[in-house]
C-alpha cells in the first residue's frame, strides 16, 4: 500500500472513532433506558397500543419468542407484496408478480439481514416493492440485530436474574431513535450528491456514444434466418438510446449501508453511480457500514461497566480489518505473486490490459453522474 493509502486508512478510522463514540454513548443510553422524559412520553402511547409496557421484562425464551414470531410475520409480508406487485400502486414500469420461488429466497435474505439478491432491482421490484418490503425490511432486520446485541449486553450485566429486557420496547427505539434520525440525515446528504430519489417513470436518453453489435435476422415467421451452410445470418444494429431507471434509492442506499444491509436498488453493492455517485459518498457509505458496529464496542464497554471492554473488543476488530485491508488492496494480487520481477510486470500487464477493455466496453451512462445524463436528453 501507498503512503497515501495508508492516510486514507488512517483517516477513515479516526473519522469512524470521532463518530462511533458519541453514538455509542447513546446506544447504551437505549440499552438502559436512560432516555429524555420527552421520548419517554411520546413512546408510552406505542406501547400501550402494542399492548406492552417498557417495565414488562422479558427472559430469554419470551425474548426469542418475539423476536421470531416477529420476524416470521416480516417473511410473510414481504413475500406477499411481491407476488402481488402488478397489483399494487407506485409500479410505472409495469413490472410483473415476482415468482414464488424468487419472492420466497428474497423475503427469508432480507429478514435475516443477508439480503442476497438473485434478481436485478431496477428490471424485476416495482418501487412499491422497494420501499415497502425491502427498504422497511432493511430497517427491521438491522433493528432486529441490534437488539440481540442489547439483550446480549443485558446477560452479561444481570449474569443470574436472566431478564434480558423486552423485544418490542428495544426494536421501537432502536428504529425509532437510532436508524430512522441517521437515515434520514444520509439520505438527504447523498440525494444532494446525485443520488437518484424519485417516483419518475425510466427515463430514455441518448447516449454518448452510438453502440455497434449484431444480433441474428429474423424472417417474417420470428425465426432466425440461415445461409446455405447454416449458420445464422448477422444483422448490423446501432443503438444511440438507452433507457435509465428512476426511483427512489437514495432512501434505499441510506438504510443500505447504515443498516449494514447488502445488495441496494440496483443490486450493485453501491458499484452503481445512481447509488454511489462520487469520492466523498464513497467515503461515507464505507463510514456509515461501519458505524454502528464500532459504536457498539463502545455502548457494551458501558452496559457492563468496564469502558475498557468495549475498547478490546474495538481493537480486535480494527486489528482485524487493517490486516484484512493491506492483504487485499496490495494490487489486488497474491502476495506471493511479488516474489518475482517477472511475475510482478506479468500481473500489472495483464491488470492494465483488463482495465482498458472495461473502459472501452463499460456502457456510457456509467462514465459520469445521473444529473449529466438527464441534463443531456
């Protein structure tokens, strides 16, 4: 790695330590209950509704209770919106019920907060979908996590009485006073940076560039056309218009990497400029990832009493990441691999080679932000 690259490093875990403290603090304020008399007031009203009370501990086995029954009825809901997407309003690209088996595999990743995703987003979830299974979901599985980790602080802290807090009170105000204020903060900040948020149908613009391939030709029956030795005769296309999708993923991204959700609007992992548009976003989509991890060192270090705890545990993680960073950014390649000159100017040649054919290859509208394409339509 490169001195500058090592700043970088340096610089993002100082960053992630000013930020992660003070939200750690609050964290383990949540965790205790050692709230405003204001959110104290305004939450009491939920809870009654729910039919629970903040005093109404629970041991372990109610807990896990809750937590399951809770996040089964979250697998139902999501699967049953994508079946019945074409139905539903905020569809405008049209897009068909999702299929069972896809609906199913989707629904059980989001829920446990794996989030893997068989599908391209923008080609198969209305933003019905979107918001409302997926994007709430990103909320619910990253609150559900948190949660075990409170009832997990709990355990450590009450040892033998095994009241580990109650589930509904924890997942309230972990959504209600951690994700929901951090969200809407990231979110505003990447729209502002040319993250896509809208309800806009997919818009079609032309392109920088006009594109130049074949595709088979087709007879008045549909079927491909063959020359006297059988193979099929080519056809030149140009293409000069390419069709972008629309919809709201800032909102999406934001809950994405706060919640430490994979996958994203366009099921790119924030490789998308819709989603990730430029430097400063990239550096605090990777900050925000790992926010709540790091500022849960610090809130457990306060659960139990022992601040320096939570700093052992940090240590060990940054420890960890470091190491993980350096094996993997030392130009990509194995270690070993530099060894040898001759396999060092190999690799590096075969490297660039690759780039440029990306670069020559890689579609227009990924060259530049969303707003300079929609400003050159």
């Amino acid at each position: 790695m490169s001195t500058s690259a090592w700043g970088l490093l340096a610089l993002f875990l100082v960053v992630l330590l000013v930020t992660a403290w003070p939200l750690g603090i609050w964290l383990a304020r949540i965790s205790t209950g050692q709230l405003p008399g204001w959110i104290l007031k305004m939450e009491t009203p939920l809870y009654r509704l729910a039919g629970t009370a903040v005093d109404r501990s629970m041991n372990w086995s109610q807990y896990a209770f809750a937590l399951l029954a809770f996040n089964i009825l979250g697998v139902l809901v999501v699967y049953l919106l994508q079946r019945w997407q074409a139905w539903l309003p905020l569809n405008p690209a049209g897009m068909a019920a999702v299929s069972a088996d896809s609906a199913f595999n989707t629904a059980i990743s989001f829920v446990s907060n794996t989030n893997w995703q068989g599908y391209g987003g923008e080609s198969t979830m209305s933003y019905f979908t979107q918001m409302l299974a997926l994007a709430v979901q990103n909320f619910l599985s990253a609150a559900t996590g948190i949660a075990v980790v409170f009832a997990l602080f709990r355990g450590f802290a009450a040892k033998s009485t095994g009241i580990i807090g109650n589930f509904w009170v924890d997942i309230t105000r972990i959504t209600a006073w951690v994700l929901l204020p951090l969200s809407v903060v990231f979110a505003v900040f990447l729209a502002g940076q040319g993250v896509v948020q809208n309800f806009d149908a997919y818009q079609e613009v032309t392109t920088l560039e006009i594109n130049s391939y074949q595709l088979p030709k087709k007879g008045a029956d549909g079927q491909a056309l063959k020359d006297e030795k059988g193979n099929p005769v080519m056809e030149d296309i140009k293409a000069d218009k390419q069709t972008l999708a629309m919809g709201p993923v800032a909102s999406q991204e934001a809950i994405k990497m706060i919640g430490t959700n994979g996958g994203g609007f366009f099921n790119a992992n924030s490789a998308h400029p819709y989603e990730n548009p430029n430097a400063l976003t990239n550096f605090l989509q990777m900050l925000a990832i790992f926010l709540i991890p790091a500022a849960l060192c610090f809130a457990f270090g306060r659960a139990v009493g022992d601040i320096r705890q939570g700093w052992a545990v940090l240590a060990a993680m940054t420890v960890l990441f470091v190491l993980a960073v350096f094996t993997i950014t030392t130009r990509c390649f194995p270690l070993w691999a530099w060894t040898s000159p001759a396999a060092r100017c190999k690799l590096v040649a075969t490297w660039k080679a690759r780039k440029r054919v990306l670069a020559s290859t890689h579609p227009p509208c990924l060259r530049s932000s969303p707003r300079q394409h929609l400003a050159a339509r």
